[in-house]
C-alpha cells in the first residue's frame, strides 16, 4: 500500500523549496567591478541596500585591467547601491581611492581605482 500523505508532504516541500530559490534569485543582481588602472589593487565593497550595510568583498585583489563581478540586494526599487574602496598592493608607490554607485542594475559596471592620495585616520 502506498502512504499518499508522506509523498504529498514530499512533493509540497519540493515545490516550496523550488519556488523560494527563484525569489531569492529573483532578489539579487550581478553588478561587475572594473579595475581601470594598470595597478594591483586591494578592493572593499560593501552593500548598502542591507541595514546594517555588508561586505561584499572585503581586501579582494582585482588585477589592473581586470574585472570581478558581485551580487548585491536589490532595494525597494530594484536597484542596487554600493560603495567601494581601493588601494595598490605596491605599498612603495601607495595610492588609495573611493566612491559611491547608486540605481545599479543587474549587468552594470562600476570602475574602481586608486588614484589618490591616502588619508591616515
């Protein structure tokens, strides 16, 4: 004899856990991070669409030229928003940068570099 309840009971959890991963994925965007300098650098991004704002990438080096892409929480208004900090690996020639990219989209590039001075706190 087949116990239906116990397939039923399986197959709902099936469905249920196939539905919550589309909304998860549903929920997020791929945003690409582009090093438009020839240096190395050390690079933070933290996303500031979550309360408190999270670590995205926390000291990833991205090579110069290079790209990284991330996922980041789409707000309210389906866009992302995000703020980044860079510094060269070479601590001879030591440069820092930083900025702010808000309305992002999922497929957008923001351009990351370090072409400052260091501030020291």
């Amino acid at each position: 004899m087949i116990d239906f309840s116990r397939r039923r009971t399986a197959s709902t959890l099936a469905l249920l856990l196939a539905g919550s991963t589309g909304v998860l994925a549903d929920g997020g965007l791929t945003v690409t991070l582009r090093n438009d300098s020839g240096d190395n650098l050390l690079v933070t991004v933290y996303d500031q669409v979550t309360q408190p704002p999270s670590a995205v990438l926390s000291n990833r080096e991205i090579y110069g030229d290079a790209s990284v892409s991330i996922n980041l929480t789409a707000g309210g208004s389906g866009h992302g928003h995000l703020t980044w900090s860079a510094v060269t690996v070479d601590h001879d020639m030591r440069k820092c940068g930083r900025g702010e990219q808000r309305h992002l989209n999922d497929g957008d590039t923001v351009a990351v570099h370090a072409d400052g001075a260091c501030r020291t706190p």
